[in-house]
C-alpha cells in the first residue's frame, strides 16, 4: 500500500509512515479513521496494533505499541 507518497510493501516502510501519522492526530479512533483513508485497517490486539490491508483485509504485521 501507500506510505510516504510511494507504493511498498515493507513493513518497516509502512509503520514508520503510521507511527508519523499517530502523533499527527488527538485520538486512536481518528488515527484509525485517517489510515482507512490510506488504505489500512488497525485493529488493537493483545500484542498491539494489527495492520492490514484493505479492501482485502489481508494482514501485514503488527505494530508493538
């Protein structure tokens, strides 16, 4: 997917872009919204963030936070 203005499908890629994109925001649930946007999907787990991609909702890792 989208990170940075570039297609990739690195995950180092990717969460460096969603973590840059949390401190954007005041909330989870808005940070949730805005990655929609981009094309991902962030559900919180018990091992942290799960990132997946949609439309597919194929998943991509998870985010330790």
């Amino acid at each position: 997917m989208f990170a940075e203005n570039k297609l990739t499908e690195d995950m180092a890629e990717i969460q460096s872009f969603l973590l840059k994109e949390r401190e954007k925001v005041l909330s989870e649930a808005e940070w949730r919204f805005r990655m929609r946007g981009f094309g991902y999907n962030l559900r919180r787990t018990g091992d942290g963030v799960e990132v997946a991609r949609l439309p597919r909702n194929e998943v991509l890792g998870t985010l330790a936070i």
